[in-house]
C-alpha cells in the first residue's frame, strides 16, 4: 500500500507510482500551457481530471474545454496539449497507465515502460 496527500504546488509533480501506473498532480498558471501540441506519450495513456480552474485542452488539433469536474482520457500516441484559460490556477490530477515520468519529472524512455 502506499498512500501521498496532495498538495497542488505549482508546476508538475509526479504524487505516487508502481510499476503498472502513475499519478500526477499538474498546476497551470492563467495564460500559460503544459507541453506543445505535438507533445505526445508514446507508451502510455493520460487520464486527466481536473480539481479545479477552467482551461483548454487540445487533442490532435481539436479543442476541448475543460472544467471542474471534467475527466478526460488521452491515449498513448494522441498529440496533446493542456492550456489554462482561466482567471485561477488550474489544478489536474493525471493518471498515467503505464508511468510515463521519473520520480524527477522527465518522460520515461519508451524501453523503460
């Protein structure tokens, strides 16, 4: 068992992982964006839900708007990009099957899945 209270700090924090999944805590400032929109996870899929704020998120070219409450899965592969468009911090918790990050942050190796 492992257990990890979240603390929504800014920027992106990899919170607790084994070796089939992951999860992360992601803050975005107002105006500002995580990844480009070529950003993309090659081995792993990225379910997104978002705690709190208002933003966009663009999947293969087409946007989607996110709000408290929205979940939303992008799959292994889909070019994506998370922008905040809102007036407060937008705060997601993402869930990585398999990991996609280090303990550090940086993207795994797709040899390392």
């Amino acid at each position: 068992m492992k257990r990890k209270q979240l603390r929504f700090g800014k920027g992106f924090r990899v919170a607790i992982n084994d070796r089939r999944a992951q999860a992360a805590e992601m803050v975005i400032a107002p105006g500002q964006a995580e990844g480009d929109p070529q950003n993309r996870h090659l081995g792993a899929d990225q379910w997104l839900y978002v705690v709190s704020g208002s933003g966009s998120a663009f999947i293969n070219g087409k946007r989607y708007v996110l709000k408290r409450g929205t979940l939303m899965l992008i799959e292994h592969g889909e070019k994506h990009q998370i922008r905040n468009s809102g007036r407060t911090l937008l705060r997601t918790l993402n869930f990585y099957v398999p990991p996609a990050y280090n303990e550090d942050g940086d993207e795994l190796p797709a040899a390392k899945r």
